[in-house]
C-alpha cells in the first residue's frame, strides 16, 4: 500500500465531507431461492458441518453461489472460473444418501438448482454497472471476492458498455487511490468499513440484491453531525429509491431474508494436525523442518522455514512507498508484504538455477550432498534409535561436544541435517559432524565441494533477484496491489514462474512440519 500523501489526505476528507451513498436493489428469483435453501442446509447440519464430508461438499456449492452474489460475470463464466465438477458434485450427492440420508433430499435440490444457474449467459449485477457507466466518467468497481479481480477486469474490458470502467481492491482505497465514482458490489458489510467512512470517491452506489440484509449506516468517522450548521453537515444517505431501474427497496426485511455472513465461505483453518510431522507421529525419522504459517490473499496459505539463517524473498513498500525487494526472516514478515513463491517448476527457486550454473558437476555435488547427510543420519539412528529428528539432532549435538569438537546446539545440528542446508557455516563443525558420521578421511574434499554448490546458490540468488528487479521495473504492479496476487515469468533461465501473494495473517505458533511441505502454496478452495 502506497502512504498517503498530505494532498491525498485531503482530498479523502474532501470526498467524505460531499460523499453520497446510494444503494441500487437488484432481483435474481432463482439465485433467491438458492441462498435460503444453502443457508437453511447449513443452518440444519449444525456441528455436523464441520465434519470432512460436507466441508468438502458444500464448500464448492457455497463458492459458486457467493461468486454468483458478489461477481458481475455471467454466471456461465463464473462457474468455468470456479472450475466445479458437477460429475464430482453428483458422486458426493449420491455418497450423501448413505452418509446423512436426512439431508439428501435438501442436498440434491441444492446441487440440481445451482447446476441450472451455472448455464445462465446474464447476471443481474452487470445491467446497473452498464447503466451507471453510461451516467458517469471515471466509474471503478469494486468486490468482496479478490480472486476474481482480474477475471472481472478483463471482462470490463471486453465489454463496449463497461470498456472504461477499472476494478480497485479495498487495499488501494487504503491509499492514495481516487475514483470519481465508485460501484461496491454486494452488501457494504462485505467491505472493509473505511470503504465508506473514508472514501476516495465522492459518490459511492453500492449494487446488491434485495434479499440480501444490509444493515449498514453511516458511523460518525469522518462526518459532521446532524446538527451541525446548514452546509456543513456531510452528505451521505441511503437512497430511499435507487436510480437504476428496479423497486424502491424494503424496509421489511423478511426473516427469509439472509444475512450477509450467510454467504461469505468458510475461511480454511489450517490445522498442525493436519500439516505437522513429527507431532503427529513422534518416532518418525523423516526430514521435518520448523516453519510458521503465513496466510495469504485469496484463502491461501504457506509454511515459511523458521530456520535460523533461513529468509524469504518478498516484495515490501511499508518503507519507502515503493516497492522493494527484499529478504527477510520469518520473525520479520508482515501483513501487507508480498511473500514470493515458486508456483511453476517446483517449490525450490533457487536450487535448479545453481544446477544449471553448477553444469556438468551438478550431478556429482548433490550426490556428495546427498551421502554425507545420509550418512550421519544412518549413524546417529545406529547409534541412538529410530527417534525423531529433532532428537537424533540433540543426541549428535551432545555426542559432538562430549567429545570437544563443536560448541554447536541442537538446532544447528537439525539444520545440517536437512536438506535445505548445504554445509554448516564453520569449517570446524563440518569437520566434527564427518568425524561422527565416520567420513573424517573426506571432510577437506567434501568441505570444498560443498564450497561450490554454496557459491552457485548465491549466484543464482543474485540472478533471480535481477530478473525480478527487470521485471518489477518493466510491469505495471498495480494488479499487484488491486488482486494481492501477481506472476512473474523469469523466462528461460529455471527459475520457472514466481509468484506474489500479499500477507494477510502470520500465526505466532512454530510448526514442525514435512520439510517438503514448506513453501508449498495451500489453496483452500481446492
């Protein structure tokens, strides 16, 4: 997010000081009835929702009936991009009848109703944006649902009645970004309350459905008070009778009426028993590696390495307004930054690069790497038992400073054990963790091969930090900053393609998880 400027700050106080929000009530009769039935489901299930069977069941209905509710797409497109199954949906239908054969009926008619709508070429939300583009200059939209941003622009784009209009995020209306007028899709309690109270547009029109409650009113931040004297009280009100087309709205709301949190899907809950490894299974000797859970835009999320040492690669503005790059430690990652990741080619970015620097002694140098790791893993379990890493780790570490030949901790030892490290950073304590492993004889030539695997990281490191500055010089970032996503394509040179995700949460809680399962992205709509 950009910093506001003190001609920004001004110009928001401005538009909050003129602002009028106008609300527009659009009918869809079928899409009515499938919210209530969706809502009436869940509300039945109870605790039973939670189980694995209808998270996963009713979590791909749920999305496609609020990106119906919250997308100005032809349903028929949004459901391509919601990439539902309905083979798969008809099988966990079927599967409902002898697992909870008392909401099968209710499950079946869900499904079969939602399938109907998928086919649907319209939406009723596209009609008032059209109808407010053709009113007014400068019109940008926005959406609860962020992955869809670009899906949304792209079609603006295609589309000649709605060509100049642009999709913003709640994260730029943070900043310095202004609109002349501004289309909220959905209910205002879908959005970010400062959305409202301090607006970067002097007219907002909020586009919803009518069954939908919306209780919102204007709070006191930013506003006068209604007593304030003649031309000074702000502007701001709930149109008693919308401008586009339509009926005048209700004021009583029916109790099959839903709520607006009715709708919005599940967050996912990314659980330690789910993820972790040696947790869950305390005498397993597989490679685990301490991580901390980062959430990121989009209900994703990923384990970032909580490695001493150990450092991600992101994209930060919080300094300067601009955007850097940078790496920084797990303990150093905030919301708002962009975490990098490899989304093609693999998880590891740096790894394939510095085997192609390394050539025709690649294969040769991660086989030594490979056999000194596994070699001092096999002693210790010979030694010590099929125990934990982390306690082959503490046991080594004792072992080594019995002996008198390292001061190193047990964490430092874990490191060495696995695969992310290449050496230790003392030639002393690659010395003594050969000499437990029974390969002192090696320890000098290993030490040296070792050396160039380490210096072909770092080239790579400093090549992809390059294309990337390249790129980020050369692209517009503003989807960066309107969808909290980005991909960045380094071409031919096996970096494969990274991409950025904007940090929204980090769990305090250290996980001890698969080391192959760090910077692997999680996606919790699949």
């Amino acid at each position: 997010m950009i910093p506001l400027s003190i001609g920004s700050a001004t110009a928001v106080y401005g538009d909050a000081s003129r602002c009028e929000i106008q609300r527009h009530l659009v009918e869809h009769t079928a899409l009515a009835d499938v919210s209530r039935s969706l809502r009436a489901l869940v509300q039945s299930l109870g605790e039973e929702a939670e189980d694995d069977y209808w998270r996963n069941t009713l979590g791909t209905l749920r999305r496609l009936a609020f990106t119906f509710c919250s997308t100005p797409l032809p349903f028929a497109h949004a459901t391509a991009l919601v990439g539902i199954d309905w083979n798969k949906v008809g099988r966990q239908v079927r599967l409902c009848q002898q697992l909870f054969p008392d909401a099968h009926e209710a499950l079946a008619s869900l499904a079969h109703k939602l399938e109907q709508l998928s086919a649907d070429t319209s939406s009723p939300l596209i009609a008032p944006l059209e109808e407010l583009h053709r009113q007014v200059a400068g019109l940008c939209v926005i959406m609860r649902n962020p992955r869809m941003n670009q899906a949304v622009a792209d079609f603006l784009t295609k589309n000649a009645a709605l060509r100049n209009a642009r999709v913003v995020s709640a994260t730029q209306l943070r900043g310095a970004h202004a609109c002349d007028v501004l289309a909220v899709i959905g209910p205002c309690g879908w959005h970010p309350e400062y959305v409202f109270s301090a607006p970067r547009a002097p007219a907002i029109h909020v586009i919803s459905f009518r069954w939908i409650r919306d209780p919102w009113k204007p709070g006191p931040i930013l506003l006068h008070g209604s007593d304030a004297p003649g031309g000074k009280h702000c502007n701001h009100r709930i149109g008693a009778i919308p401008k586009i087309g339509g009926e005048s709205p209700r004021n009583d709301l029916s109790s099959a009426d839903v709520t607006p949190q009715d709708l919005v899907p599940p967050a996912t809950a990314y659980s330690r028993n789910k993820y972790s490894g040696s947790d869950s299974d305390p005498e397993s000797s597989a490679e685990t590696a301490p991580a901390r859970l980062c959430h990121l835009s989009g209900n994703r999320a990923v384990f970032v390495a909580a490695d001493d040492g150990t450092t991600s690669l992101i994209i930060d503005t919080s300094e300067t307004g601009r955007f850097a790059l940078t790496r920084a430690h797990a303990d150093e990652l905030e919301p708002g930054q962009y975490l990098l990741l490899r989304t093609s080619g693999g998880g590891d970015f740096i790894a394939p690069l510095a085997d192609r620097i390394l050539g025709v002694t690649a294969v040769q140098r991660r086989s030594e790497q490979a056999e000194w790791k596994d070699r001092l893993v096999s002693k210790a379990i010979q030694q010590f038992g099929a125990v934990s890493r982390r306690e082959l780790a503490s046991q080594i570490c004792s072992s080594l400073q019995a002996s008198g030949l390292s001061q190193a901790r047990p964490e430092n030892v874990h490191y060495w054990m696995s695969s992310k490290c290449i050496r230790p950073r003392k030639e002393e304590d690659f010395a003594a963790t050969l000499a437990f492993a029974g390969m002192e004889t090696r320890a000098r030539e290993l030490w040296a091969a070792m050396g160039e695997i380490s210096r072909a990281h770092k080239r790579a490191g400093q090549l992809i930090r390059r294309m990337l500055l390249q790129k980020i010089s050369e692209t517009s970032l503003e989807p960066l900053e309107r969808d909290g996503e980005m991909v960045f394509d380094l071409g031919d040179h096996d970096g494969g393609t990274l991409s950025a995700f904007q940090i929204t949460a980090i769990q305090a809680e250290e996980f001890e998880i698969p080391a192959d399962r760090v910077g692997v992205l999680l996606d919790g709509e699949e």
